[in-house]
C-alpha cells in the first residue's frame, strides 16, 4: 500500500511579492511537528527560483557560495521545528543561510564555518538582516566543526533546539557559468578554496565524510536540548558513473552520533504548478541528463533533496520510576 503523501506548504499565488523566500506555512511548533516514523512529507520550497529567494535578502557576494541551500528550505525547518526565541545553529553555515532565515523568524542563532571567506559573507548577510528588521541574534564562529564543543561556549550545553545543515557533495561542484563566444562556458566558483586545503570536509571520500560528519553531530548532539531536532538536507549523486547514496551515510553517521531518525521528507528543487512539478535544473544538470540520455540511460532530473530528521533522545526516567 503507498504512503500517504502530505504536501506542505502549498503554493500561494499571492507570496510573489513578500519579502520572504517561499518556505510554506510550518506545521507548528516543534512539539507537535515531528511526525510518525515512515510518514512523508513534501516540502514546496522551490515555488521561487534561489536567486529570487535571495534577492536583496543576501548581499551579491553570496553567490560565490559553490553549494547553497536554498533559503526556503531552511526556513521552513525553522519554522516548523522552533518557536521565537529558540537557539538554532548550523554546524557548516556557508554564507549563513539558516542564520539569515532565523534571525528574521525571530529565533537567535550560531553557525560554525571551517573557510574564512564563507564565514564572512556569513557576517555581512547577518548584518544585513539586521539593516532589514530582523530581530533575532546570530553570530558565526570561524573554525574546524568536528571540534565544535572546543568552539563554542561550554554554557551553550544542551540549549540548542534546531540544528539545520547540510554536508557537502564533493570538491568540485556546481557553480557558476558564463557562456564564451567559440569557447563554451566559461566555469567559475566551482571549488571550495583554492584545492590546497584538505581540511574541508569537501575532499574526503564518502566513508571519510561520513566519518567526519559523524563527528559534527556528535558535538550538536551535546548542544542540543533533550528532544532537540536536527535537519539535514542531502541527495545522492554519481561519481564517474556510480551512485553516491549520501542520504544513508548521513543516517548512519547520526546514529553513531547517539541520535534517532524520526523522519524522512522531500524539499522541492522543482516548482509545483497546477498539480505537475516544473523543473529548475542548473546548466550542468540539463548537460548530465542529455548525455545521459543520448547514451541510452534514462536519467532524469533532479526535483528534490531528501531532508533527514533527528532527534536527541529524551532522558529515561530511572528503573525504579519505569516500574511503577
């Protein structure tokens, strides 16, 4: 028998002209929001492309970033697992999406970046927050996230709700293109720093990765409340043909982390139009896919990221209470 699927926030025509990227309605606090193990759920976070979402929201230097989350994607999370007031913190923010989204829901925020460049952008997008009224706290802290304990302050123990965050894809990535006459494309911000710092997670094989983000979680896991959350938004990709399944080895790393899988769900990558998903493909993308197909193996798009739900155990009452 299917799965019920439940299609959160659903477009809303009349959205196009907030200043807010398109993250749907929530589903309350975070009390009630995480569901049954084995429920879907469908995130409508791509109803605005992501240089819409960010548009006069970030500052121009933003789209250096070679993997960004959208910002839908973060607030929604936000949103449906936090109340105002809430401590949110991302453990590898980039340019400090979850940040931004947060601070302007009204929750504070921490966020750990490894590369200087990205923490500072980070810093710019917060202060620009800030310039357009948001009121809630963030600040990033430049450093190596698998020691996030040692970076951040001790009285920060257990007082964490929501950890939102995604590890990376690889060295190389996306990026940016700029079509050159008789040349193709010309490639730019594909990389995370130059190649010569190995320290990234970014270059690490997959066992590597999933090693090391076990690491981070571990740590967010002794922030983290009691019952606190944690997001992760991940997708498989192929690796000289091979598929990469990243989405597993994130479960598995945040179970050796002494965290629980509560639930699995879809953020749209795709556009929900009249009931049909319309695709918002990335050059590189549309080029796999052709090739792909020109060889005789069907490969599609890709319309979405998994999103991965944790959650910090709650304590267990003593033997003599259970018996009772």
């Amino acid at each position: 028998m299917p799965r019920a699927i439940t299609l959160v926030g659903a477009p809303d025509p009349d959205d196009h002209d907030r200043n807010t990227p398109q993250a749907g309605t929530g589903r309350g606090s975070r009390r009630d929001a995480v569901a049954e193990p084995g429920q879907l759920s469908v995130w409508a976070t791509a109803q605005l492309t992501g240089p819409v979402q960010r548009r006069g929201r970030y500052v121009p230097d933003s789209v250096r970033h070679p993997a960004r989350m959208l910002p839908a994607i973060a607030a929604h999370a936000i949103t449906s697992y936090t109340s105002p007031g809430d401590l949110v913190l991302d453990p590898m923010c980039g340019i400090g999406t979850t940040l931004v989204e947060a601070v302007h829901l009204g929750r504070d925020a921490i966020g750990v970046e490894y590369e200087s460049k990205w923490s500072d952008i980070a810093d710019a997008n917060v202060a620009h927050a800030h310039t357009q009224g948001a009121t809630g706290r963030a600040s990033v802290v430049r450093g190596d996230a698998t020691r996030i304990t040692s970076l951040l302050p001790a009285a920060l123990a257990g007082r964490v709700s929501l950890v939102v965050t995604s590890p990376p894809y690889g060295p190389t990535v996306h990026g940016l293109v700029r079509p050159q006459a008789g040349a193709g494309v010309h490639k730019s911000d594909n990389t995370y720093n130059d190649g010569t710092d190995k320290g990234n997670l970014a270059y690490r094989d997959l066992p590597g990765l999933a090693s090391g983000f076990a690491e981070i979680l571990a740590g967010c896991a002794t922030l983290l409340k009691p019952g606190g959350i944690v997001v992760v938004t991940a997708r498989p990709w192929r690796k000289r043909g091979e598929l990469v399944d990243l989405p597993s080895a994130v479960i598995g790393a945040g179970i050796a982390a002494g965290l629980v899988p509560v639930e699995r769900c879809v953020a749209l990558l795709a556009a929900v139009r009249g009931g049909r998903l319309i695709a918002r493909p990335s050059f590189f993308q549309l080029s796999a896919v052709r090739k792909a197909r020109q060889a005789g193996v069907p490969m599609h798009l890709i319309a979405h990221e998994d999103v991965l739900v944790l959650t910090k155990p709650l304590p267990q009452p003593p033997a003599e209470v259970q018996a009772r």
